[in-house]
C-alpha cells in the first residue's frame, strides 16, 4: 500500500505541473492574439481560450487536493479528485480530437471573421482613436500595411487615394506615408504586404508549434498518469479495506472491561 501511495502521490504533482502548462498555453493565447486583437478576433476564440485556461486551473486545482487526500489519508476525497480528473481529462481529449478534425473549418471561419473585421476597422482609421492605435501598433510591430496589400488604405477616407498611414514606412517619421501612390518603387519607402495574411500566418505558426511542443505531449501525459492513477486506486482502495477489517477485527477481541465491583457474599 505505501509503494502504491507514493506512486498516487507522485502522479498527482506531475498533473499539477501539467495543469500550470495548460494554463500557461491558454495565457500565452490570450495575451499574444486574443486580447491583443480583440476587435478583429470571434466571440468563440474567446470562449475556446478561457476554456482552456479553466481547464488548467481546475486540473492544477483538483490534483493538489488529490495529493493531500492522498497523504491525509482520505479514500472519499481521493475519489472524487480521480473522478473530477477523469472528467476533465476525457474532456481534453474529446476537445482535441474534434478541433483537429475541424481545424480546417475553424481556420477558414477565424479567416472570414478577421478579413470583414480589419475592413471595417481600416475604414475608421483616423476617426476611431482605438482602430487608429491598433492598426499602428499592428502595422510596426508585424511589418505590415493595410488589410491585404499597403493599397487598400487609396480607398479610405484616411487615404484620399495617395497616402498611408505612417506606421507602414520602412523608417516611420512625420508624413513618410504621404504620396504614396505616386511613387514608381514604393517598396523601398513603405511595406506592401497586407496584415491579413501576416496575422493568419503568424497565428497558424503558433497553433502548430503549441499543438506539437505543449498540447499533444501533455494530454499523452494525461492519458498515462489517469491510467497509474486508476490503477494505483484499486491497490489503495484494497489497504484502506485491510486496514478498517483489522481495526475491526482488533476491537472484536479486545477483553470486556473487568467488573470493579463484585456482588456481595450472601454468606457476609
């Protein structure tokens, strides 16, 4: 029962490892393309992420706790901490499977999304103090211009049929984007590659290189420590029912407690 203990024990630390990686992967989604692109990002992302996030917390949450019913020890506690796991874990899997099987349809739909979403927004650029700051910060920090190509900013008011915005010149200062349909090479002073395509790319390198590195190795790990876990639970499962049979079988033969007092001699 102590080898099988140890082993729970020791299961239980590594999900809680595992369930702070979850949490940090959904963290590093949110603050690096969810919230950080909030206006053009779907409301399911949104959704998807926080689950993710959630997931990591409840599994780091309920593993701690399994430790200490674990240690205490507590066999109710421990079953509802392998139960809740289980849960959780099939969850992960079921969640993992449908999303790579759809990948290519929820590619597609975030594609739609952000396209008519970075449209609308480049429309109000100069008008919308928010659209105006997120299309500069967007623009300088990915090497990008416009939504498809440095062109689509002729057709905004902003652009007047000539300029961009100056955070899509190669050296930003004071009206570098002025004129700039009337320059022959304008590759040399502003970038032409849309930001469209360079945020989609982006974030398919991210979803490939998270699924690789992180995902697919924990819920394998996942799937390993619950398999030692149900199985440990059986082992321990049969030492707490050992060990409540010899508690009982102890307090069955342990002597009446002798009389003090004895009866009278009818004699006396």
């Amino acid at each position: 029962m102590a080898v099988a203990k140890y082993i729970a024990l020791a299961a239980f630390f590594i999900l809680v490892g595992t369930g702070i990686a979850v949490s940090y992967t959904g963290a590093s989604l949110l603050t690096s393309y969810v919230a950080y692109l909030s206006p053009w990002i779907p409301t399911w992302l949104w959704v998807a992420v926080g689950a993710i996030m959630v997931l990591g917390v409840g599994i780091t949450a309920t593993s701690t706790v399994g430790a200490i019913a674990t240690l205490a020890p507590n066999p109710k506690a421990f079953k509802i901490c392998l139960s809740l796991l289980l849960l959780m874990v099939v969850t992960e899997i079921v969640s993992t499977g449908i999303v790579y099987q759809k990948q290519h349809v929820l590619a597609k739909a975030l594609g739609d999304y952000m396209g008519e979403a970075m449209e609308k927004t480049q429309v109000d650029y100069g008008v919308n103090i928010s659209d105006t700051q997120l299309w500069d910060e967007i623009q300088m920090e990915m090497n990008c211009c416009g939504t498809i190509s440095y062109k689509d900013w002729f057709a905004t008011a902003f652009g007047k049929g000539t300029d961009v915005p100056d955070s899509c010149c190669l050296e930003v200062v004071p009206d570098c984007g002025k004129d700039i349909a009337h320059i022959i090479d304008a590759e040399d002073v502003v970038i032409t590659e849309g930001c469209f395509p360079t945020v989609l790319h982006n974030i398919g390198i991210d979803y490939h290189t998270l699924s690789r590195e992180v995902w697919l190795p924990v819920c394998a790990m996942h799937v390993a420590l619950m398999v030692l876990l149900v199985a440990t639970s059986m082992f321990l499962q049969e030492g707490y029912t050992a060990s409540n049979l010899n508690i009982y079988s102890v307090s069955a033969v342990i002597p009446a407690a002798a009389h003090k007092y004895h009866a009278l001699d009818n004699n006396c």
